[in-house]
C-alpha cells in the first residue's frame, strides 16, 4: 500500500484500473461483506480477472494482491489471463515512471510475469 501511495502521487498509469474489471463488477468495498463474497466467476482462468476473492474487496487491495503476487515464485499460470496481465502491466508501468526508470533495462522482480518485456 506504501507504494500505491506514491504511484498515485507520481504517475496517473493506475488511474484506469476500473475500466479493466469485468462489467458490472462492484469491489465490495468492505472486508466483513468481501468474507462471504463467491468470486468464482471471476477467478476462472482464461477470464481471470483478480487474484482472488480478497482482491475484490477494494480496489486497493485489487493493487496490492496483483503487486505481491508478481514477486512471488510459481505464478505463471496465474499472469496468463489477459486481464490479469493488463493490471500488472499497468501496474509496472506506473511504478517504472514514479520512481523515475521508465528506460531502464533492468527486468524488475515484479515484471517476471509480463509476457512482452520492456524494451
């Protein structure tokens, strides 16, 4: 979340981050109501478009969820969806501009998923 607060602050890459949730999706916006959420038809794996259902209680935790699990081993099959992969590339792209390397070379920890590097 510490580094939510500075992309937000330096970059305007997250601020379309809604318009890749499915139609119609809400986050719930609450963690007692996100407890007893099925998110199952947003968690199949061609269409997948969150993490898991505790991602789709904020939009924060949306953020977060798709940041630690790009800096988690063993999560190819999960960076697949092509949803998923828009967030992260979002994701990426705002925190290469906040922290001033947009053209840098270096493959960072949480770009190992991207299916396109950046070049």
């Amino acid at each position: 979340h510490a580094l939510e607060n500075r992309l937000l602050s330096a970059s305007d890459a997250l601020y379309d981050w809604d318009k890749m949730n499915p139609p119609g999706f809400q986050y719930d916006n609450d963690y007692i109501a996100n407890q007893n959420r099925d998110g199952s038809l947003y968690l199949q794996d061609a269409d997948r478009a969150f993490v898991d259902t505790f991602s789709m209680s904020f939009l924060k935790e949306d953020r977060a969820r798709v940041f630690e699990y790009a800096c988690l081993p063993g999560n190819e099959q999960l960076f697949r969806s092509e949803i998923l992969q828009a967030k992260l590339r979002m994701l990426c792209e705002g925190l290469r501009e906040a922290y001033g390397v947009p053209e840098a070379e270096e493959i960072f920890l949480w770009e190992q998923y991207l299916t396109e590097p950046f070049a």
